[in-house]
C-alpha cells in the first residue's frame, strides 16, 4: 500500500519511516525545499534513536521517499496522513491553518477514494472540519470545471482538468503517543493504537496499515473520530 505523509516534523519524519519499515512505500510531503534536499541527501533534521538507520534502511529499500511535489504524493497514495503543527494562538486555542491548507491541497489533488488519517494534535471536531473544508473544495472545483474556469487552483495542475466531483473519502483521528528519546519504539510498541472513524472502508485500511502490531497483539481501540480526538486529550493530560 502506498501511503502519503504530510508533514515532516517529528511525528510526520518518525510515522513515515516506521510505516515504511512495516513494509509499506511511503511518500514523506514538506513545503520546506531545504528540508526534503537535506532528507534526500542523508541528513535527518530531529535526533531520535534508531531514526537516522531505519530511514536510511527504507530509503536504500526503495520503501521510503521525500518530495516537495503534494499532488502527485496525494494522487498515487491510498491513505494520507496528515502531520503538520498545530501551534498555539494567543488565546491558548490550537492554530490550524496549516491543516486546513493540507485539507484544501488533499481537496485539490484527489483523482480517487482515499483515507485522510490526521496526526496532528487537535481541537475535538476537527475530523469533521477536515471533512467540511474537502468538500467545500471539491464543491468549487465542480463550479469552476462547469464555467472551464482553468485559473482555478482546485483544477489539476498540469492539464487543466477536473476529475469527476464528488470524490468520496473518508476522515479518520488516529492519534499519536509518542515520547521523545523514545519515540521509535514507542510506535513499533505501542500501548495502544486509537482508530476514530465511521467507516468501514476507512477502518480496513487502517487495520492493514497497522497489521504488524496487531500480529503482536496491540490492543486497538476503535470509535468514532471525536472520542479518539479526546482520548489524545486525557492521555496528554497524565
């Protein structure tokens, strides 16, 4: 399965390479040129354990890449994580633009059904916030595709056309525990994996992601995506 990370901070950079040592091909996606050339030529950005050796293991493996190039990671990725920062506002509340802008660029690059698993931490909600701006976004490029409105940035990129609207998907919270100095082990370890969605679709292709640790008998949680966005809220608060 192939398999998009948006985000390669440190729990886009550590799920992405865990995920490809599973045994997946997975796409690490950053807007940062400097970083994604740096990863590519070899230099991990984060120290954690094990990290710089399994990525370099993944990426000698042809199991493990970087690119600038979003649309292209979307469109040939059956899941897409999203695992961009949410940082505080002035106020305390969670800043997510940067989510929202991964939801207009997943809404924009889409040409077939995908999962959209969010990663971040977040607000209780936010699935269903990711859900409304994807089809806010695919309800545009419907609107511009009829007119032939080509400067329309929810068209493809590269040959002006939009692919039949709507198109489905699903949102699912899977929220991560990981520490740092630990956080390798933490997600090949897990005391837990948390599945919040309503899809059956969705859930199979979540539980085949992680079916190496469901072979090791890691309980899985599965509810719906708000429970599983306050579940990362009351384990935060241990």
């Amino acid at each position: 399965m192939k398999i998009c990370i948006v985000g390669t901070g440190y729990v886009g950079l550590v799920t992405g390479t865990c995920l490809s040592d599973f045994g997946l091909e997975v796409t690490c996606v950053d807007k940062d040129s400097e970083k994604i050339k740096g990863l590519n030529s070899g230099k991990v950005p984060i120290y954690e354990p094990n990290l710089e050796s399994l990525i370099k293991k993944n990426v000698t493996a042809g199991r493990l890449g970087f690119t600038v190039d979003i649309e292209k990671a979307i469109k040939q990725s059956k899941a897409i994580f999203i695992a961009v920062g949410t940082p505080p506002n002035h106020d305390g509340s969670a800043n997510l633009e940067q989510i929202e802008k991964v939801a207009q660029e997943i809404a924009a690059s889409m040409n077939e059904y995908k999962a959209i698993v969010n990663k971040s931490t977040v607000p209780i909600g936010t699935a269903a916030k990711i859900k409304e701006i994807i089809n806010k976004y695919q309800s545009k490029s419907v609107i511009a595709r009829e007119r032939g409105d080509r400067s329309n940035p929810n068209l493809n990129r590269r040959t002006g056309v939009s692919p039949v609207y709507p198109i489905p998907f699903d949102v699912v919270s899977n929220p991560e525990f990981l520490r740092e100095g630990s956080a390798v082990y933490d997600f090949t370890h897990p005391d837990k994996i948390v599945i919040g969605t309503t899809s059956e679709k969705a859930l199979k292709i979540m539980q085949e992601i992680y079916r190496p640790l469901y072979l090791i008998d890691t309980p899985f949680v599965i509810t719906n995506p708000e429970t599983a966005e306050l579940i990362k809220y009351a384990c935060n608060s241990f």
